[in-house]
C-alpha cells in the first residue's frame, strides 16, 4: 500500500470544521441532533477548546487547561461515565457504533494504568483516585476525536482527517502514527475481534503485505489483557538481537501496559538473560527512576529479579520492607505502587521513622518518585525534622514541588510547614555538604541550604514577617533562588518569558531598598530588574553613592541602565553627581563624559556644562578614550567633525557616498532576447518543461528501492537507497567525474520498465 496514494482516497472534505459546526449547534439550541444534548456538545467542545475567548485550533496536541478540566469533570459522573445512556451517544455520535464500544473499554482501564506521563514517568498507579487517572483519560479522548488525521497548513492551522477502519489505522500506523489510538486497538482484542489480532499477529510474523511493526502495534499487544498478545511481543523482542532500537520500544512500552503483560515481559527478560543490553538499564529507570547509565550484568538482573517476585506475589512486600537488602525494600515499594500508590504510605512512613538513615534516605528517595502530593507531604514532613542532613537534603526535594505547585493550600493545611524548614537553617549553619554511604549511587548526595531558601519562597505568601525573615538569608541563596525572589519581590518589574504583560505598580520603599540591593548583585537579570524599578523614582544622595561606585565597574549594560537613569534625576542631583563622576577614576570619567555629551546633544545644563568641562580639559593627562568623547563634545556646535555613529565613528565620510543609481534596462542584453523569445526567458514552453519534470519525478519514485554506493569524506562508502538519499556518488570535492557521472546510475539499468536514456 502507497500510503501517498492511498490518503488521498480517504479524506473527509471538512470534517473537524463540520463537527465542530454541530456540536455548536447542539450547544447553543440552533438545531437538534438525536445523539446530542447541550451537556454532551459542551464536553465535547470543552475538550477541543472550542468555547474559549481564542479558541485552541491545535487542539489535540495540547494539555487541558485548568478551567476547561473542571468544567469538564462537572459535566462527567464519577464512576462508569458511559454507561449514561446519553453520554454514551456522545461516543456514538463520534466515533460510530463499532468504535463507540471499544472506546468506552479502553476508557475503564485507565484506572489501573500508571497516572504519570512524560519523560520522567514511572510505573505507579492509583485506581482509587479519580483525580490522578481522570486527566489521562480525557487526554485519550481528545487525542482519538479525529482519529486517524495529519496537520494541515492553510490560511490557519487546521486538521486533515481520514475515513479508516480499525484494520486500515493498524496497517498505515508505521507511517502514518497517530497517539492514543493503541487504546481502542487493545479493547477491540480484549471485547473478542479476532480480525483485530490475526492483522498485529500477521504483522509481527510479517505475512501481512501491507502492515509494518509500529510503537503503537506494540502498545496495543502490551495494553490487551490477552497472554497470547503478550507471547507476540516476547518473540517480537527475542528476536531483535543487534536491533537495540526495538528492544527500546518494547522495554519502555511496558510501564504503560496491563500488569499481567509487565509480569510476563519482565520474566522474558530474566529468564532470556537480556540484562546484558543497555536498553534494560534504561528502561528500568523509566519503570522505577533508578538512574544507572550503566551498571553490572549481575545489579540489573537482581533488580528485575526482585520485581518480579514482588509483582508476582505482592504477600511478600511486607517482608521486603523490613528486609536489610536495600534492593528488597526499594523493589518492594516499586511493586506495591504498580498496584496502587496509596498503599506505600504505611512502608514509607515506617521507613521515614527507621534507625537507619540508609533506610529513612529510601523513603525520601522513592516518594519523590511518585509525584503524588499527598504521599510527599505526609513523608517529607516527617523527612525534614531528621537529624541526618542527607535525609533533610531529599526530604526539601519531595515537598519542593507541591508547595511550589499550591502554596495557599498548604500553608493553610501545614500552617507550621515555613517554620519547620525554617527550623532546618537555625540549627545548622553549613551551607553545603556531600554525603556517602547512600543506599545507592544514583540518589543525590549533597545537601544544599540554598535549597531549603528554594522550598521556602512561595510560602512567603504575603506575610511581612516572612518577607523580612527571607530577606535575612539573602547572601545564603544562589543566583537562581535570588532570581525567584526578586520576580516575587519586584512583581511586574523582573518578569520571565512566560508571564503576562502586567501593568507596573507604584515602587514601594521595600521594593525600592531591594532593588538597590540587588544591582549590587552579579547576575545580570537582577540587576535588569532592579534598574528597572529604580528608574521609575528620584534617586537620593545615598543612593547616587552607591550609582557612582557601580559605575566603577568595566560593564557597558550597567553604564548604559545608570547614565539613562541619571539623566532623569533633577538638574541640581545631576550636575552635583557629574561633577564627582569627572573627578573619579577611569571608568567613572567615561561614563560622566558620556552623561555631558547627551546633555549637550539634548541642550540640557549647557551653562553648567562648560565649566566642569574646561576643568576637565586642564587635566595634565587625559587618556585616548576620554579624548576622543572630549573632542565630540567640543565639536559639538562648531561646524567641526563629530564622531558619531553616523559617520561610523570616523571610518568614512557620508558625503562621499555615491548615491544608488538604478541601472537603466538594455533591450538588446542577452536577458531581453530570452525574454522576447519565450516566457519567463525559457528556451522552451513552461508547460512542456513542467511536463519534463514530472517525466523525471515518475522515473525517479519508480527507481526509489534502487540501491547505490556513495563515497564519504573519510573515504567510507555507504549503500542507500535512492528514494533515501539523492546526491552525488563521491562526497570528495575533488573528483574528476562529470556532473552526469556523479549522480545515481540509474541510467545504466537493463530493465525496460525503470531504464532510462542518456537523451533522458
């Protein structure tokens, strides 16, 4: 199957333009559909966020925002959603009667698939909680609206969408993926469609003709709760030998499958000794976060070993966690959080009360794992009252994101929560410290107190007392929590790229004697936001002390922030500070006399001007570079030359350019002959050649799998295939082939079908 051809054959003209039409319709009463109802036109529109002010028009590659998420889990049950009969239309109405089924079942078990995504996913689940698995779903839903569809660019951004059956998605899906549709390909194995699994089975056996291997084929096997599509993917992979590619896609496919396949597939692996391959590294630091870039044969395989028996007989779990081998305890906890999260809070909290600080890092370390809130907070604030500041160190970690991500609410539940970390900097004043010893090497082993300043900061709120607590420990933070303070701080003033535009408030005096301090700092984006405030008040004279010591530095960005924000100071603090700046060192010269030439160039202070300007020039020496501004300023006026941009600083002269003049046609030039002779200049019709060029495209897409060698710079030859790469057979500048012998010789084929001419 061409897909190119094929495609083509199977657009819906409009289609996300045509159901977005009658979900509005429904939405809003202009007319009636018998499998829609204003709730289910507005889930559905909510999901391709259709009803917002700017509506999402890539909708399917974007995450739900905030308010369109709660509306949604407004209009949803919780429970078995689609067994409402009128929910269960809004599936019919899109996706058909056949799919509607499979979509529905591969909706109910999401439960019991991990909640996490990204690239810093694990295996855990929590099938008790709507809230952690419910986000999941409705991205399924909303990544498999259009199904099978392409990204077109037209005058907008808009969807290209295709009429496949199941069959056809499985078969294009090498070429043509498209996420989450693996779901639906799962339940219709699980709900009985044999013709589903004799295509993947055929597939992977490679007797289809048409259908390749794909991620999402391998998905599907791995997400069916069927054994023998869990034995097509085992032989899939004991087959990949020097394919580490393949390997990778099956071994971390496994976290986001059923945990009968996860069971299965990692006794493959121990029993078949795969532990050897560096993909089962990496994969088991994306079921568990255990982060080896490369371990011993024999680690790897304990590893697996121990999950297997865990997942096998979670019985067991108990004993692990109690267990001396740090490998039985951390394999246990990942086994008990495959199955449900929530119910490692006991271990981890046992463990977070343990004599051993091995054992106490070990909590710490794996509810972080998580990413679940509840369990970081229940865990790390026991973490952070420990002796051990490794086990502080890990435990600031875990509570760093959730406080960060809701600090109201956790101030409010934890009302002690800043005191207590607070508590952390009081009693021990080191300010970093590397640890050994750990339970294992990936885990961190520094404890650092700028970070405990980092878990801190939103807890501020806008409590003073705290504001003024934090302030104290200021020189304790580094550059990067000193660049979080001052965004909260100067609010407006020091913004990241992703923040709205705000309207700047009125500097307050706290605001103000921050951001004197802070240009004071090295790093460049506190001191940008400082300057910034600062330039909206009238300065005092303590203030100008500090402006002229900092002019002392060689940096041209806070010479150019101070001499714009002198120049809005009052004539009489101007002059005064000018006057000091010329009698100062180097740097404080060069920026005074930059300050008089803008006043001169302004027409500002002119009788104040020339007297510190004539004691300027009585100076026994001045250097090259305050010479040269001294000459501009007295030329300044007199009809003498004035070094300035303009006339790139004296490196030409602008009356000397020779003005552009436009070169006057010549009818009888070569390029008007060809003009007169043909379109566009053309030595033939430009139909007749666009008709040679497709003649040359046909030949060339008919001798796409045809094989040649290319010569590399370092004398290396490669095979490819012409349809791949189209180039020159030898890479070497220096060739003594003619252009025609250089390229594929495609021309030299006996076959009547592909040959071609040298005429050609």
């Amino acid at each position: 199957m061409d897909i190119h051809q094929f495609f083509p054959t199977k657009i819906i003209p409009d289609f996300e333009t045509t159901l977005v039409s009658t979900l509005k319709s429904a939405y809003d009463g202009t007319s009636s559909h018998e499998l829609l109802t204003k709730r289910t036109a507005e889930i559905a529109l909510q999901l391709m966020g259709k009803l917002q002010e700017k509506e999402q028009v890539s909708f399917v590659s974007y995450a739900l925002s905030g308010d369109r998420y709660d509306r949604i889990v407004e209009l949803l049950p919780s429970g078995n959603e689609w067994d409402n009969e009128e929910l269960y239309n809004l599936l019919r109405f899109l996706f058909g009667d056949e799919k509607a089924v499979y979509v529905k079942h591969a909706w109910g078990k999401f439960p019991n698939l991990m909640y996490m995504s990204g690239w810093n996913r694990r295996s855990f689940r929590a099938p008790n909680r709507r809230e952690k698995y419910l986000p999941n779903q409705l991205t399924f839903l909303k990544g498999i609206m259009l199904q099978s569809h392409s990204n077109g660019i037209d005058t907008h951004y808009k969807y290209e969408c295709y009429d496949l059956t199941i069959r056809e998605q499985i078969i294009v899906d090498h070429e043509h993926d498209t996420q989450y549709l693996y779901h639906m390909w799962a339940a219709a194995m699980d709900l009985g469609n044999e013709e589903v699994f004799k295509l993947c089975e055929d597939i992977i056996y490679n007797k289809d003709p048409d259908g390749k291997i794909s991620d999402g084929i391998i998905r599907a096997l791995l997400l069916s709760e069927r054994e023998d599509a869990w034995q097509l993917v085992e032989k899939l992979l004991l087959s990949a030998q020097r394919q580490e590619g393949l390997r990778q896609t099956v071994l971390e496919a496994l976290d986001d499958c059923c945990t009968g396949a996860l069971k299965y597939m990692i006794k493959v692996v121990v029993d078949n000794k795969l532990t050897r391959f560096s993909s089962v590294v990496r994969a088991l630091d994306v079921w568990a976060g255990i982060g080896w870039e490369s371990e011993k044969e024999s680690a790897v395989n304990r590893f697996l070993q121990k999950a297997h028996t865990y997942l096998s007989d979670p019985s067991l779990i108990p004993a692990a966690i109690k267990s001396d081998d740090f490998s039985d305890i951390y394999m246990g906890l990942w086994a008990q959080g495959v199955y449900d999260v929530e119910q490692t809070l006991p271990y981890l909290l046992e463990l977070a009360k343990d004599p051993s600080f091995q054992k106490r890092c070990i909590a710490q370390q794996f509810v972080d794992e998580t990413n679940y809130h509840a369990l970081s907070m229940a865990v790390g604030r026991v973490g952070i009252e420990d002796e051990h500041l490794m086990v502080v160190s890990l435990a600031v970690s875990t509570l760093e994101e959730p406080i960060a991500d809701n600090p109201g609410h956790y101030n409010t539940q934890f009302p002690d929560l800043f005191d207590k970390l607070n508590n952390i900097l009081v009693r021990t004043p080191v300010k970093e410290k590397t640890f050994d010893k750990l339970p294992f090497t990936w885990m961190s082993n520094s404890y650092r107190r700028s970070s405990i300043l980092s878990a801190m900061l939103p807890l501020i709120l806008d409590l003073q007392d705290r504001l003024d607590l934090m302030m104290s420990y200021f020189d304790d933070m580094d550059l990067d929590v000193k660049s979080s303070m001052t965004r909260r701080i100067l609010k407006g003033y020091a913004k990241s790229y992703y923040e709205d535009p705000e309207k700047l408030e009125p500097v307050t005096s706290f605001q103000r004697s921050f951001s004197m301090r802070i240009i004071r700092e090295r790093g460049e984006s506190l001191q940008n936001a400082g300057f910034k405030a600062l330039a909206t008040v009238e300065l005092n004279a303590e203030e100008l002390k500090v402006f002229k010591d900092l002019l002392k530095r060689k940096s041209g960005g806070i010479r150019n922030q101070i001499i714009a924000i002198l120049l809005k100071q009052p004539e009489t603090l101007l002059i005064s500070v000018l006057k000091e700046l010329l009698e100062g060192d180097g740097e404080q010269r060069l920026a005074g006399l930059d300050i008089a030439l803008q006043l001169q160039q302004q027409q500002r202070l002119l009788d104040a001007l020339q007297p510190l300007l004539e004691a300027f020039r009585s100076r026994k020496s001045i250097p090259e570079k305050e010479a040269i501004i001294l000459g501009q300023l007295s030329a300044e006026g007199t009809g003498a030359v004035v070094y300035d941009i303009s006339n790139g600083y004296g490196l030409y002269d602008p009356a000397a350019i020779q003005p552009i003049v436009k070169p006057v046609p010549d009818p009888g030039d070569f390029y008007h002959q060809c003009l007169a002779a043909g379109d566009f200049g053309l030595s033939q019709p430009a139909e007749k050649i666009k008709q040679e060029l497709l003649k040359l495209y046909t030949i060339f897409l008919e001798n796409k799998s045809f094989e040649y060698q290319v010569e590399g710079y370092n004398n290396s030859v490669e095979t490819v295939l012409l349809g791949q790469l189209f180039c020159r057979m030898s890479r070497i500048a220096e060739t003594k082939l003619t252009p025609e012998e250089s390229m594929p010789p495609i021309h030299y084929r006996k076959s009547g079908k592909h040959g071609t001419s040298n005429q050609d």
